[in-house]
C-alpha cells in the first residue's frame, strides 16, 4: 500500500462510492468524509470523518496526519452562488489551507469540463487554454484549479487537476459518446495522480479513448495514464436510446453542453 493515510472528500457521493472501494489497495488506512451520513459500516483500513467543507476549523482537523487527498467533495451541478461559495469556493480555501498547516503534500482534485464549457465542441482544445466556464459550478473548478497553482507555487503542494468529463457507469447521451470517463479508468487516472513522482500543478482531461475526442491531453502524457475504454461500445445503444439532436442544441453547440444554460437559480 503505497500510501499512508489518504483521505477522500465526497465519499458518499457516485464518484465516492466508487472510488471507496477502489482506493483500497492504494493506502494504509483510508479516511473517508462526506456532509451526509456515510453508515457505519466500516472497512478493515477505514477511518469515517463526517465533515463541512464549509467549516474551516473542521477541515483543518479532518486533515491531520493524511499523506494525500483525493478531492470529490463539492456541490457537483449547478447550483446557486450562495451554495457554490459554501461548499466549492470555501471548502477548496479551507483543504488546501489544511493541507498547508497540516503538511499534506499531494491533492487530486475533481475539476470539470465545466470550467471548460462553453468551447465549442468544434474545437479541440488543450489544457493550457484560457478557461471559459459554463456557470458558477463551472467557475468553482476554475477557482480550485487557480488554488492549485497558488498553493504549489507558494508552498510546493502538489496537485493533479482532473477535469473529468461525465464518469458514469455507461454514456448517457450522445454528449457523454465524447465526455465519459470509465469508472476503470478514472481508477487508473486518480492511481497515476497520486504517485506520479513530481507533477508540480498539472491539470489533466479525465476522458477515455473515446471515438472523438475534443481534448488534447498532454497531461496524460505527464502522469504515464492512458485510457482503455471506448464509448464506442455504447453507441448504438445510445443512439438508439436518444434522438438526434437539433442543430441549435446547447448538447450539440457547446463542450458543456446544457450547463451552459442552466440556472440562475
Ligand atoms: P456527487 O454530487 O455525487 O458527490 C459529491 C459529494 O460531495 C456528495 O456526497 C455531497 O454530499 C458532498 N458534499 C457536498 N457539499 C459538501 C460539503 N459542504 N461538505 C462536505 N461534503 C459535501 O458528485 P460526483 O458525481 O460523485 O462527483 C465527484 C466530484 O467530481 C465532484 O467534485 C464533481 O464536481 C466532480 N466531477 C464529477 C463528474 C462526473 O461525471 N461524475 C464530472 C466532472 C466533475
Ligand atoms: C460534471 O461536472 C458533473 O459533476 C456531472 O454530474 C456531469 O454533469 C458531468 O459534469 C458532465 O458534464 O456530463
């Protein structure tokens, strides 16, 4: 086990719960957090720290003696400012002050193709673009991508920025046939992120090989990741499953997709 004790925010979450089980093998002990109950149920090498990421004091504790973090915690969707600011704004100040004051040298960070969104799908792009979020959810990723940086470059924390596409068991949507991340290779992924020796701050697409891809990915390239699935094998289902969508379609128009016309809520 390579890791001493890694703590994962969001545990209760889709991402946590599969990511839970996972990590196992990657460290001594897990310390796994969450705002909503967790059960009790315990694993052999688990320790279960209920914790608000809004709560600074709280996450400073919550940190203590970890190795690394792996950062899914978070309002995931578009959501009002105020409950962004609270949970992703906040939350992401207070885990990499912790990490600070704690001594925590390496975060994976669950960033997003929102802070991404609003390219056009017609584009390809890479990392090092000029972000474009989608919404506020979107531009707490932004934030947490720029905490990163800060925090590496002030105080060496190191930092792996996934922006993940759409994790899902299968592809959703015709959308998704470019954005869906494997939950095998998300695995492979958060691996690579935490024990790739020196990585500074790098900010990588968190996306399989799928058949068309709308992201260069030289970050993949840093860690030694390469996806295995392929949406592909979903296609068809997929198609069958969801009408083809207008030309003026946000999920057509924009990396984002619909997120770039939700809220103001
Ligand atoms: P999710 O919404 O299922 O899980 C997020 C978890 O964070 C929830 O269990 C929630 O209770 C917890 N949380 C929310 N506010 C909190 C707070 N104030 N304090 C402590 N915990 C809090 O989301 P999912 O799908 O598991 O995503 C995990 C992470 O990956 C999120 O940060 C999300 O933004 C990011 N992500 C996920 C994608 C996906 O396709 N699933 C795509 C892009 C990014
Ligand atoms: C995200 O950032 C969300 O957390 C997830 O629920 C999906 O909506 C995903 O992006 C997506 O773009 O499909």
């Amino acid at each position: 086990r390579p890791c001493g004790r890694l703590l994962l925010t969001g545990a209760a979450g889709g991402l946590g719960r599969v990511l839970r089980e996972r990590l196992v093998p990657m460290a001594k002990v897990l310390r796994v957090s969450d705002l909503v109950p967790l059960g009790d149920a315990l694993g052999a090498h688990e320790e279960l720290r209920p914790c608000d990421l809004a709560d600074k004091a709280a996450v400073q504790a919550l940190l203590e003696g970890c190795d690394a973090v792996v950062h899914l915690g978070g309002v995931s969707v578009e959501r009002s400012f105020e409950e962004i600011l609270q949970a992703n704004l906040r939350g992401v100040f207070h885990l990499y002050e912790a990490a600070r004051l704690n001594g925590v040298r390496r975060v994976v960070f669950a960033s997003s193709n929102h802070a991404i969104g609003f390219y056009r799908q017609a584009e390809r792009i890479g990392a090092d673009v000029r972000h474009r979020p989608d919404g506020f959810y979107g531009l707490s990723k932004c934030f947490g991508e720029d905490m990163a940086q800060l925090y590496f470059d002030r105080y060496g924390i190191e930092t792996v920025s996934i922006r993940i596409g759409s994790s899902f068991e299968e592809p959703k949507n015709r959308r998704m046939l470019h954005t869906w991340l494997s939950f095998d290779d998300l695995t492979s992924l958060v691996e690579a992120a935490l024990f790739t020796p020196q990585v500074g701050h790098t900010i990588v697409y968190g996306a399989s090989k799928n058949g068309e891809a709308w992201w260069d990915n030289a970050g993949a390239g840093v860690l030694g990741w390469a996806p295995k699935d392929n949406s592909e094998l979903y296609r068809a289902k997929v198609e069958a499953e969801q009408p083809p969508l207008a030309a003026d379609d946000p999920n057509l128009l924009y990396q984002g997709g619909v997120f770039t016309t939700q809220g103001p809520y």
